[in-house]
C-alpha cells in the first residue's frame, strides 16, 4: 500500500524553535520527529511513501531520509508551496495514486504506539468509496476534532475543536482513503481561514454513511505544543530503554536479538545522499523521486525485530515535518 506523510505547515505552536527549522525534523529524543513517521508507514507495510513539504525544508529531508531505503521503503518528494490546509496538500497528491487505489495517509506529527498494520488490513477489506479515521480517547478532546456518534454508534460529523466537546474521542492525524477522496476535495470549498480543511472532507464522508473507524488502544500524540513534545520524548526515553533492556537479556540467553538492525545498518552503507538544490528546483505538485542510497550516517531502524526496537538503531551523532 501506498502512504502519503504530510511534514509542511507553518508549526506556529512550536515558534521559536520552528523559526530555526521545519517541526518535523525537531529532536524527539533520539532522532528527530519524521523518523518515528516514516517508521510507523514503513512497519504497516507502505513501500511507496510520498513527503509532503515545503520549499524551505525539503533539502532537510533528502539530506536525512535519502531514498528510504533504510526504513525498507521508497520515498518521493513532493513540493507544497504554500500553506493551504491538510485536503490541500492530500490533493496535490493526485497523480500519485491510481484512480480508487487505497492508500494510507499520516501527519508527521503524530506519533503512535500501536502499529497500523491491522488497520491497513481492515480497511482493504472496505467496500470502495469509503474512508476510515483512527480515534483516540484524551483528556483535552476540545483540541482536536471531535467525533459525534448516531444511534447506531457511527459517526455521524465532526466536530473541529468544539467548546463543549460532545466526546472524549480525538480524530488523530491518521487517515485512510481510496481514490474518491480526491473527487471529495475537488468540491470542498475553503474554510473561514481559507484552507481546505480534512475535518470537511471528513464529513462529507460522515453524511453519506461512508467514515468508518476505529479506535487506538496505546499511547498516542499529536508532538506539535511544548507540552506533548516533551511528552513524547520522555515515552520515546522510556520505550527504548525498555526495548534495550529487552534486547541484553535476550543476548545474555544466546538469543542475539541485534539482526535486524545489523540488516538496516549494511543497507545503508553505499551511494550518496541527494543534493539538497534538488528539491529546491522543483515547483508547486511536481515530485521529485530520489534514488540515491542514503550515506552512512543515514537512519538505520532495524527491517525484522519489534518496532520498538527498530527505532533504537542509531545514526551518526551528529546527524541533526500534521500542517500548523
């Protein structure tokens, strides 16, 4: 399956820090935040992964993810050159997927514990022209867009970050459509800040009885305040040293436990990364397919153990982008 990872915007809840680069490539404990993204795409079995970004950012991205070939996947870039809403950007995804191909879409900024494996699987099996949203049970759901369930328990809208929340569900950043998405977007017309917004894309789904979900079980952020930043690197801290821990006492059974990170790491040891300018050369909806090795000091998550594990792989140390 095909996956789309939207890593532009503005990251106006991150400022200052997102003056200095795109939020997407800020640290989340060990590496920065678009490494657990395209892990999570990658693990859910996407070998086709397209980065949505902007201008200013893209050679950042090249310069860390080369050709994706670390994380087992192939990835193509693709130019947003202005701020124009989550729909909008999914839309300059058109010519990437096949008219009713389903695909797998993510905001950078979300981080999950679960995999989306299941998910994938459950949403192959949907009837065609439907969609399906991944719901999260929170604290804060006023910060989020909130699901309004009918009688028969389906949802019936969405609400965008109500006052008076009628749930304590989140729509998280993790979509998945099929090719009539796009004919969705085509007449959604721009909201009161003149975006064209997934919340109405969304629902227009809802009024037809065709939004499908599901809920997440495990731990999940959207890492775009200080707040859930720092969050999200204390659970990261935590994770790892478990799996860490997890892997010594393994080894010390004569199990090893490091082969998959080992098969990462040699993937990663010929060619070079491409120019940063290459992304810079390319205009509004045009990609720019990479396929360069990325060098040594690329991302190296392990392709078999847990996912968990996976993300313990360590680059270089000096190796150093969910809209808004």
């Amino acid at each position: 399956m095909k996956a789309i990872l939207l890593a532009g915007g503005t990251g106006t809840r991150l400022r200052p820090l997102t003056g200095l680069m795109n939020k997407h490539m800020l640290p989340v404990y060990q590496y920065p935040m678009i490494h657990y993204a395209i892990h999570t795409l990658a693990e859910a079995g996407a070998d086709e992964i397209l980065l949505v970004t902007g201008r200013q950012s893209a050679g950042l991205f090249i310069d860390y993810l080369g050709s994706g070939e670390a994380f087992g996947a192939r990835l193509t870039y693709l130019i947003q050159e202005q701020a124009g809403g989550i729909a909008q950007a999914l839309d300059l995804a058109k010519p990437f997927i096949a008219p009713q191909e389903k695909f797998l879409m993510l905001l950078g900024d979300n981080l999950v514990e679960d995999s989306l494996k299941p998910y994938v699987e459950a949403y192959r099996g949907q009837e065609p022209g439907t969609a399906m949203v991944l719901l999260k049970e929170v604290p804060d759901p006023h910060r989020y867009g909130v699901p309004v369930f009918d009688s028969e328990g389906g949802i019936a809208a969405i609400e965008e970050k109500p006052a008076n929340p009628a749930t304590s569900y989140s729509v998280t950043g993790i979509y998945l459509y099929d090719g009539s998405v796009f004919d969705i977007v085509a007449v959604t017309q721009p909201s009161g800040r003149g975006e064209l917004e997934i919340t109405d894309v969304n629902n227009a789904y809802a009024r037809q009885g065709k939004l499908r979900y599901e809920v997440l079980p495990g731990w999940w952020t959207d890492a775009g305040t200080f707040d859930s930043l720092h969050e999200a690197a204390g659970w990261m801290k935590d994770r790892m040293a478990a799996a860490g821990a997890g892997r010594a006492a393994g080894g010390a059974d004569g199990a090893g436990g490091s082969a998959g990170t080992d098969e990462a790491g040699a993937a990663a040891e010929s060619g070079e990364a491409a120019e940063p300018g290459e992304a810079d050369e390319a205009g509004a909806g045009k990609s720019v397919p990479v396929e360069a090795v990325p060098p040594d000091d690329a991302p190296t998550p392990a392709a078999t153990e847990e996912s968990a594990a996976a993300m313990d792989a360590s680059p270089a140390d000096d190796d150093s982008a969910s809209q808004g």
